[in-house]
C-alpha cells in the first residue's frame, strides 16, 4: 500500500478515496478512533460504497481545520 503524504489546502482532489485504514493513517488516529467517531457522527465526512465507507482528503483536512485550538480551553475560530 502506497504511503499518504499530506498536501496543502485546495491540492485536495475529491476524486481520491481513503479506506478507513488510509484516513486513519492520514489523520494519525487508530482505525478503531476513527471508526467511533463515526459512529456518534463526530467524525470527517464520508461516503458509503455499498459496506464499504470512504474518505476524500476534502472532508479530512475540513475535519482536521475545525479541530484546532490556541489552549486546551480555546478553539481557534474559524474565517468567514
């Protein structure tokens, strides 16, 4: 399987799917947090393919940007 390198902001191509393996790797999380944060609908966005539930690196680096914090008590708000 061919490593995942992380890219900039707008090199996304929405054409790309994440196995849940690939995400989790991606985001540096285990399959099994990533797999829970889905399940309470905390998690990226995702698409289903019949069973099967992809990632496109768009709704993991969106995820990512929404999770990010200057203190352990204040979120960095998102730009207009």
């Amino acid at each position: 399987m061919a490593d995942i390198e992380h890219t900039s902001p707008g090199q996304g191509d929405d054409s790309e799917f994440f196995s849940v393996e690939e995400a989790a790797r991606y985001l540096r999380l285990t399959r099994s947090t990533l797999d829970h944060y889905r399940c309470q609908g905390r998690g990226p966005v995702y698409r289903k393919h019949g069973a099967r539930v992809f990632y496109t690196r768009t709704s993991l680096d969106t995820w990512s940007n929404r999770h990010t914090y200057v203190s352990t008590s204040e979120r960095i708000k998102p730009e207009s």
